[in-house]
C-alpha cells in the first residue's frame, strides 16, 4: 500500500463502522488495557458495573487499532504469528477494526459518552493519518509541533480511558501525558532492540522513515528513552503507581 491507499484504508475504517461490517476471526489481546483501566477506575467515580463496560469498550477499540497498525505499518508478524491481514487480506481487516470499531461506539452510547467518544477517536485516527501522510516524503515547517499531533494517537486515547472513568483533571491530564511518554519509549527502544522480535532495521519507523521523536527533536534514542522514563516518573504517582512501568504496551 503506498501512503494514499492507507489514508483511503483509515477513512474507510472509519466510515464502514457507522454501517453493518462482519465479524470476521477473533483478534488476540493481552487484556493489558483493561488492567490500566480497573487501576484507574481507583481514580475516577464510575460504579464497578460501569468500569466493567469500560474494559469491554477499550478492548474492542485495543482489537481495532492493533490490525489497522499492522496494515498500515506493513508488519507481517504480531505477536510471533502472521499479522491479521496477512491471514486474512486488507478488505477484511478493515471490516474486522470497524467491527470492533461499531462494539465501542455501542458501549459508547449505554455508558452516555458518545460525543466524547468520537472527539477522541478522531483525534487518534488523525494523529495515524498525519504519521501516513508524512510517508509521501515532505517535511513539516516544525517535526517537533508535528510529531506531538501525531501522538495524539495514543494520547488522545488515555486521556479518553481517564475522561470516560470521570477521573479528576489532573489525573486525565497525567494519563495523557503519559500516552506521550509511551510513544517517546516505543520511539527509542525500537530504535536500539528492534520490536516484536524483528530487528532494528525492520522497524516500520525505519522501513517507512517515519516521524520519530529521536528525527523531531534532534536526540539520540538513548536520550529518547531516558526522557520517557522521566516523564512517566512524573506521571506515575499521579495516576496511582507505585513504579515506572518498563516495557509497555501501546495503542
């Protein structure tokens, strides 16, 4: 897929989970997000009936993104095993993410955050188009101003799991603060050890020159790392945690 056909990808994502799209198999989770979520909800004033929709909505949202990532990344393996749209071709693997995509917007409405639901989604799917887009080769005025729209798609989605848990604003704040610390760490490992087993050169950052925070801000990945980890020491006691978490799962 060159960069147009994945921005065309997205939007249909998008546009066929306002329609009827099939189940087509079973997308595997860790269940890590609905961990942050029960540990969050310490924080926020949802009954433990509604924390339960919650994890099943952050689930399904954790099932749509992690097929459309590996489409858009190019990544043929996940998990040790041969990414979904290998196993089962690009059309279905949209069809599936609006699927899961359709489930939380459904969840959306019974826990009364629709609006709220699809600022934030569009928000994430925008940071994904803008990282797509920057494919075709042009450089942005600022990288620096760029690359924090573009981590919007993992900011924009803690801050949505801390608004939805009716968390305090300090607390939201601190979980989106931490989406930007997740993609900082993701940036500088992946540079250093690679990702998923693959090596560093097979890296999607490298394979397709994607706006990293080591290109944006001029630093090494080793600084890029340390500044993560300080920041999620910040936003750690914040967010209720006892230590920094090393090795974590992104959107």
């Amino acid at each position: 897929m060159d960069w147009k056909e994945k921005v065309t990808a997205l939007e249909a994502f998008y546009q066929k989970s306002f329609e009827q799209p099939r189940f087509v198999a079973k997308v595997f989770t860790s269940g890590s997000y609905a961990k942050k979520v029960r540990a969050l909800a310490r924080l926020g004033r949802r009954t433990p009936e509604e924390v339960e929709l919650i994890c099943e909505q952050v689930e399904h949202l954790r099932r749509a993104f992690k097929i459309m990532d590996d489409l858009i990344d190019e990544d043929v393996v996940r998990d040790g095993k041969p990414a979904f749209w290998v196993l089962h071709g690009e059309a279905a693997t949209i069809e599936q993410a609006a699927w899961h995509l359709r489930e939380a917007r459904r969840l959306a409405r019974q826990l009364g955050v629709e609006l709220l639901f699809e600022q934030r989604l569009r928000e994430v799917i925008e940071g994904a188009r803008l990282e797509v887009e920057l494919e075709a080769g042009w450089e942005p005025p600022d990288p620096a101003i760029a690359w924090f729209r573009v981590v919007q798609k993992e900011a924009s989605f803690r801050l949505y799991i801390a608004e939805v848990l009716q968390c305090p604003p300090e607390v939201c704040e601190a979980a989106r603060q931490d989406g930007v610390a997740a993609q900082m760490l993701d940036d500088g490992l992946s540079a250093l050890y690679g990702k998923d087993g693959r090596p560093v050169e097979d890296s999607s950052d490298i394979r397709l020159d994607r706006l990293t925070y080591m290109r944006a801000f001029g630093v090494s990945p080793e600084e890029a790392v340390r500044r993560g980890r300080e920041l999620k020491s910040k936003v750690a006691p914040i967010l209720g945690r006892k230590e920094v978490e090393r090795n974590e799962e992104k959107l």
